[in-house]
C-alpha cells in the first residue's frame, strides 16, 4: 500500500529517459518506444483529467478556497 506522507523520490521516470542514448536502438526499436510513450502520455493525461474534475466537483460541493 501507497503512504502518501512519504516523499517521491528525486527525478522521475521521464526525466531519466530524456537523458538515454538513443543511438543503440534500431528504428523498430524506436518505433516501439515512441508508442509507449504515447500510451504513457494517453494515461497520465486521463489520469490528470479525472483529477481536475474531481477537484471541480469538490469546489463545486464545498466551496472554492474553504475559508
């Protein structure tokens, strides 16, 4: 289970890959790792827009701003 208080560690993910030597992989390689990432890009954008609108419906039932 995810503790939540717990700090994420420093860099991510996406930050490694953008400093990856490309030149070893093959185009079909390539190919492969660009659908990846749109797919990554495809779940984290999901992810952020049900968080919007979970912020929204929130505001929408509470109140902006709370105090």
């Amino acid at each position: 289970m995810e503790e939540p208080d717990r700090p994420r560690p420093s860099g991510d993910a996406a930050s490694r890959l953008g400093h990856e030597d490309l030149a070893p992989y093959s185009q079909a390689e390539l190919d492969e790792r660009i659908a990846l990432l749109e797919n990554e890009i495809a779940r984290v954008t999901a992810h952020r827009d049900k968080a919007a609108a979970h912020r929204t419906a929130a505001d929408a039932l509470f109140g902006k701003g709370g105090g």
